[in-house]
C-alpha cells in the first residue's frame, strides 16, 4: 500500500491517538477511560520481572479523561487529565498528570505544529528499611539533630543577662535538677546560642549523644525511613507531526522536543525513645531536556477504529545522571462505534524501562538504577465526539 498525502484529511476523525498531521472533521470530542495493572493483566510477565515477593507491587490502577476542540480549520485545542495509584508495598504513589496543547494545521492538512505544556505532582513517598553506616550518620548531622539531643537531654534554655561566659557565673537549670550538662548561653542581648561550636564541653555532649545514637542503630538493627517530599515536575514541549494518508488509513511520524524542571527533596530519618531523628534533608530539584520520535498508524473502517504506534525517547539529564536515558513505548487502540457518536474502546501501553521519562521526577540519582524494567498496563473507556 502506497500511502499520498491529500487534501481530505478533513473528513477523517480522531480516535485515541492524537498525534495527527491534520484537524479532525467532528468539532468536540471528550473521552474517560480506566487504567489497570495487576496479576490477572500481567500476561506478559511484567510484574515477575521486578524479582520481588510481594505480589502487590507494581499494581496500578487510574482513570483519565480528556476533551478536545477544534476551533477552526486550522486550530485545535486539547488538555488530558490522568490520575493513577501505584503500589511500591508498604507505600503507593498518587501521581496526577495534567497536560494542554494548542495545534495549528500548516500544511495541505498533513503537518502540524504544536505546542504544550504538562506537569506531574504526587504526594509523599515514604520507603522503610534503608541502614546508612556510622560514618553517614555523623556526617548527616545538623542544626537539627543538635537541637533534638538538647531537648532529649532536657536542657532548659532560659533567659540570661550576665555576660556570655559558659565557665564564669551563669544562670541557667537541667530538667533533671543537675548543672553537668548545661552547657547553653544567652547573650547581653538575650539571644540564645544552640550551636557554640568553640566550647569543648558542649560539642563533647553532642559528640557523646551521636555516638550513643550510632549505637543504638548498630545494636538494634533500627531501620531508616526515606520520605520523598513535593514531587512535581513540570514541562515544555514543541512538536512536528507529519501524516501520510491513504483513503482511511493513516501513517504518521512525529518529533517532540520536551525540557522538564523537576522539584522533590529527600528526608532521611530514624526514631528512637518517641523521637525523630532527621538524618539528613536532600534538595533533588533539577533540569532534563528529552528528545522523542514516534510512529502511528491508524485506520478506520465502518464501525471499528484502530492506533496503533511506537516510540523512542532519550533523555539528556544533568548532575551526572547518566543511567537508562533510553525508553521505548508500545501502544494499541481498537475501538468500535456503539453509537454514531460514541466510542467504546480498548487498549494497552507497553514501556521498556518502566516509568523512565514518562514521570520525570521519579529519577533521581538514588533510583536511577531501578529503570532497567518493563512495565504495561491494560485501559478501557468510551469517547465521545459531534
């Protein structure tokens, strides 16, 4: 089959796909689907490939919906909202992704330009079990742990007017009635000092205190708690798409040009004696661009509607994130019309390494080298379009 350009892309409609050269013929169009992922749709094995006990990891399910407007012959409007749950065991991630893009038909009804805009968010992710040695443990230590030793050591801080010398006169009281490890001042101006960091006797208590919380997680086997906190991301994308038509078939290729700025910060911590101890605070904000192509086919005859595509990506990431930059995606569509303006369909989304460059903010140089996975999932819904 020799596949033409033409001038009557017009009359063709949209299915699932949109990545299209030309504007559909209905004005309106708005469609809702479920997601799905569990062992009963896991035909290809995906789930057994993560080599994890707990069968409930890797479980997803979401919903989405989307609405689109063509406003002339040559403008076309679409946003898409998704929302998923996926288990990670003990914790599950809430993502929602958000998307918009404007189109504009420039040549002969079979190239298009458009430009978008897309964003992640989820809430918090907590991950247990993580054991960093005693040497991260006291070099992670901050303004904070000092903070939380004082206050397990019941140190009262109250204020001071004499001078500021911790071996002359001072004023000061203990929780526990005994002066031998008060070693807190106030200044003429009533400021208190938490962090002396030139009094021997002070940071030999806070040294005293690490260590004996090293000791205890040595001893005890305690376990450190991993909270990733405000993950979000979000992107700019430019893309050319180019469709060669042969009466109802459709072959299109495509080019997208995405730069993404992630933000999320990592918490490290551990309790002991009802208190938290806060390990250490990670700011993993950065910047990624990536670079897409991508083929489709689609078809429509009579009642039945079909997309089916592929595509690659490659991310160029900073701060020496180097690993699975690669992704290929699988996808197909079929649908059949219930109604002359309503769709039921089905279809299926396969990934070569997981969520790699799909929610950007899930990379960071702690799980980069957890991508190297296929994943999938199984959706359903109905569309309609007038």
């Amino acid at each position: 089959m020799v596949l033409v350009a033409t001038t009557k892309a017009q009359q063709l409609p949209y299915f699932l796909n949109e990545l299209h050269g030309y504007l559909p013929d209905e004005k309106f169009s708005l469609g809702v689907e479920l997601l799905k992922m569990n062992d009963s749709l896991d035909v290809l094995g995906f789930k057994d490939d993560e080599n994890v006990g707990n069968s409930s990891i890797g479980d997803m399910y979401g919903y989405s919906g989307f609405a689109r407007y063509r406003y002339d012959d040559k403008f076309l409007i679409q946003i898409k909202s998704e929302k998923n749950k996926i288990s990670y065991g003990a914790g599950e991630l809430n993502n929602r992704y958000d998307e918009i893009f404007f189109r504009t038909n420039l040549v002969s009804d079979v190239f298009a330009v458009d430009l978008g805009y897309s964003t992640n968010k989820a809430g918090d992710l907590s991950r247990g079990g993580y054991k960093p040695s005693s040497n991260e443990i006291k070099d992670s230590i901050t303004s904070e742990i000092i903070d939380s030793i004082a206050t397990e050591a019941q140190v009262e801080i109250v204020p001071n007017t004499s001078a500021p010398d911790p071996f002359g006169d001072m004023q000061y009281t203990c929780g526990d009635g005994s002066k031998t490890h008060c070693i807190v001042w106030t200044t003429e101006t009533g400021d208190v000092i938490k962090e002396p960091t030139n009094y021997a006797s002070f940071v030999d208590i806070v040294n005293s205190d690490i260590e004996r919380v090293v000791d205890i997680v040595e001893s005890q086997n305690l376990r450190f708690k991993i909270d990733i906190k405000n993950m979000k991301d979000e992107s700019y994308f430019l893309r050319f798409v180019r469709s060669f038509i042969s009466g109802a078939d459709i072959v299109d290729v495509y080019i997208k040009l995405r730069h993404t700025k992630i933000s999320s910060e990592l918490n490290l911590g551990t309790s002991y004696a009802n208190r938290y101890y806060l390990i250490n605070k990670e700011d993993l904000g950065r910047k990624e661009n990536r670079f897409l192509a991508g083929l489709n086919y689609s078809s429509f005859v009579d009642r039945w509607l079909l997309d089916a595509g592929y595509e690659f990506g490659y991310t160029f990431r900073e701060n020496g994130l180097k690993e699975y930059p690669i992704n290929h995606k699988l996808y197909l569509n079929l649908g059949y019309k219930l109604y002359k303006d309503l769709t039921f369909f089905v279809g299926a989304q396969l990934m070569s390494n997981q969520f790699n460059g799909e929610i950007p903010y899930l990379y960071n140089q702690y799980t980069q080298n957890s991508f190297g996975k296929k994943y999938g999932w199984f959706k359903s819904g109905l569309m309609i379009s007038f």
